[in-house]
C-alpha cells in the first residue's frame, strides 16, 4: 500500500508495533497533534504577514521565506528518514511552514484582497469533504486508486519541475501559471489531486492505528497531513488568484 505523500511512503506505519495498547497510536491521538501543529504555522505565518503589512514591500519577508521553504524541506526529510524524531521534528517543521504561507499569503493578499480567508475556508472545506467521503466509504482507498493518484502526483511533481528548469532560460508555460482557461483548469486538477491525497492519508493512518504502532507515530501521521495540507492550501490560493485575474 502506498500514497502519493512522501511522508507516507511505503507503509511506515505498517511496519512497527508495540505490545502495550497504551504506548500505541490512535486516531484520536493523531487528531490533536495535528491541531497542535496547526497552531504552530499559524503562530509563525502571524510573524511574516505583519512584517511584509507593516513595510509593504515582498523584500521584508523574502529571506523568512526561503528559510522557512529550506527549513521546512530539511525537517520533512529527517521526518520521513527518523520518524521516532516525529514529536519533535514534526513542530519544528510547521513553524518553518508556517514562515513561508505567512508571507506568501500576505503578497496574495495585497494583491487580491480576502483571497486568503477564501482559500483557507476551501482548504478546511476540502479537508471536511474528503474525511466525510473516506468515513462514508463514497471511495473505496484500492490499489488502483492508490495507483492512480501516485502516478497524477508524479505527473504534476514532474511537470512543476520542467517549468522551473524552462523558467531558468526564461520559457514561460502559460497553461501552467497562466489565468486563461488552461491555466485554471490545470490548478482546478491539481487541487483534486491533492484532496484525493487526503483520502490515502487518512486510509493510512487507520490502518497505523489498527495495527497497534508506536505512540510517537501521531505526531508522524499528523506531519503527514501536514505536508498535504500545505500543498493543498497552496494550489488553492493560486488557482484563486487565476481566477481573480479574469475577472
């Protein structure tokens, strides 16, 4: 069983057991760690929106940015390699986080007033719809899916990465970042995966906490949702943005 989200990769949560049910992990357990982290970005997006409102100027947040998006990369990494690391790693990396959508979220703010309320009510909306529809049972988490969402992730991580590379010799690919129709529809695909990527989170942090893991995996399994909220958040406020444009 696999998902699309590194931090849950190859089963991680299948592969330990403890013998004592009290030293195991629960959903419910899981569930507050994620709140705790939750606290966590916003307490350090606070920090970088009121430093880019406060000068106005993108150069103020810049360097809080970067070292929240390279901070972020070197604590998710040590997370998915050390996952007994997880209850301390997991808050170090939502306070990086939460440095770079802070001032990300501030530049797309004053560029398109309300768009952040807007894509955080959709993301927390998204991830509403997605936990009712995997509790419902509307979508079946099999190999298949599995598959399908691996691979559409794999696809958007590739295309992503040749539009970086063309940005280099400065070949700009509008059906990517552009507000035309093919612009909107590849975010509005985007999203969906990224919600889909929900479903396999959740299907496998139940079967974690069925399997009796460790209890140190909650903070594990929260991270994991992390990361995809994350990314989730971030392609909804851009596909807002293409939106806000044509109007």
């Amino acid at each position: 069983m696999r998902t699309s989200n590194p931090a849950l990769m190859s089963d991680p949560f299948i592969r330990e057991r403890v013998g004592s049910p009290a030293e195991a992990m629960t959903v419910s357990g899981t569930v507050q760690k994620t709140l705790i982290l939750l606290l966590c970005v916003v307490a350090t997006s606070v920090f970088t929106w009121a430093q880019f409102f406060k000068t106005g100027k993108v150069e103020a947040v810049v360097p809080w940015m970067w070292g929240g998006i390279i901070g972020g990369l070197i604590a998710s990494i040590v997370t998915i390699f050390k996952k007994e690391w997880a209850p301390i790693t997991a808050p170090i990396y939502a306070l990086l986080e939460g440095l770079f959508i802070g001032g990300i979220s501030a530049v797309f703010e004053a560029s398109y007033p309300g768009i952040v309320i807007q894509a955080a009510a959709c993301t927390f909306g998204t991830l509403a719809a997605m936990l009712f529809v995997y509790q419902s049972g509307w979508i079946e988490v099999t190999n298949r899916f599995r598959l399908g969402v691996v691979a559409a992730t794999g696809g958007i991580a590739i295309a992503y990465f040749i539009t970086i590379i063309l940005g280099f010799f400065g070949v700009p690919v509008p059906f990517i970042h552009g507000s035309g129709m093919l612009g909107i529809g590849f975010s509005l695909f985007v999203v969906a995966i990224a919600a889909l990527n929900l479903v396999l989170d959740f299907d496998l942090i139940e079967r974690g906490a069925k399997a009796g893991v460790p209890k140190y995996m909650e903070w594990y399994g929260a991270f994991a949702l992390m990361v995809t909220l994350v990314w989730l958040y971030i392609e909804i406020l851009r596909l807002l943005s293409k939106i806000r444009e044509r109007r």
